[in-house]
C-alpha cells in the first residue's frame, strides 16, 4: 500500500487550498497532478497572486513538484468597465 497521496487527492487538497486563499479565490487557475507534479494553469491579476499559488500547491504534503504555467491578466481584463 502506498504511502503517497493519489493525484487526484493531491489535485483536491491544492484547489481546497487555492480555493480559500482570499486574493486567490477568484483568480482563474485550473490545477492538474501528474505523478506528483502540479501543474498550475491559468490567469491571474498579480505575480504575488501566482507566486502565492505556487507556494501554496508547494506546502501540500505529497507534491513532489510545481509547474506554473500562470498568465498574467492584462490590467483590467474580465472586469467590468465603470
């Protein structure tokens, strides 16, 4: 029996985690697992933003790696116009 977490377990514990991150919570990552190895896609409005993403999928237990293949958003993008 392995001792390691599945991928598809790690894959929920990094959305959890993203998920209720307050600057990251609306941010537009889509998080994969492959043998291991997050890999981080996606939009976001900061590079604090994707580097709190990349430490947070880092700090679960069983990631072995983290592949950040973020976007920065151009300012204002996918926001309404006032």
């Amino acid at each position: 029996m392995s001792t390691h977490p599945s991928d598809a377990a790690l894959q929920r514990s990094v959305q959890r985690l993203l998920g209720g991150h307050p600057a990251l919570s609306g941010q537009q990552i889509t998080v994969t697992v492959r043998g291991g190895v997050v890999f981080l896609r996606g939009a976001v409005d900061r590079t604090s933003y994707a580097r709190a993403a990349r430490q947070g999928a880092r700090s679960v237990a069983g990631v072995r790696s983290v592949v950040d293949e973020l976007e920065l958003r151009p300012c204002g993008a996918g926001r309404a116009a006032w």
